[in-house]
C-alpha cells in the first residue's frame, strides 16, 4: 500500500519546516529517478532536517529532491516502514552489496 501523501513536497529547510510535522511517522525521500530513503521517527520534521545536513552522506549523493510522509503512532511505524520499503525498494534501505 503506497504512502497516503504521493505528491512529494521539495526537500529544502523551508518546505520540511513548513510541511513535514514534529510528531511521530513515516517518512520516503526520493528524486526523479527513484526512492532514496524510507524511515520511520517519533519526529518527521526533525529526521528530515538531520538528512539534509548529512552532506556527505549515501542519501545525500544521491540528490534527493522530495519527501512525503505519514503520520502514524509509535506501535505501527517499524511494520509501515517494512511494507513500504518492500514495496517501493529505496537505495539506501537494501542491504550493502559485497563483491
């Protein structure tokens, strides 16, 4: 079951201020060509502004240019974030690959 919001908001300081809520949920971040990041924190908003300043970051190299999120209580979200990473595969929850 996809996330409620679809329509990613743009993953800059403003809009997650203005948008993403401090309450407990479910977060994606993505770009254009795909899911980046799926989580899952007892503060949205707060998660949201701790990635954008990880420069340096496997998320950050990716370039990510939206999120949407979920608001849902502490009890649900570990299996809410589990079924949507299965169902939309973002990169930087698969496990690292070894060669």
């Amino acid at each position: 079951m996809p996330f409620n919001q679809f329509t990613p908001r743009n993953f800059t300081p403003d809009a997650i201020q203005m948008y993403a809520p401090v309450t407990s949920g479910v977060y994606g971040i993505s770009n254009a060509r795909e899911w980046i990041y799926i989580g899952e924190t007892d503060n949205i908003q707060g998660a949201l502004l701790t990635h954008l300043q990880g420069l340096k970051t496997a998320l950050m190299k990716r370039e990510p240019t939206g999120f949407v999120f979920e608001a849902c209580n502490e009890s649900n979200r570990s299996t809410r974030q589990d079924r949507l990473v299965a169902e939309y595969g973002p990169a930087c929850n698969r496990p690292a690959q070894h060669s």
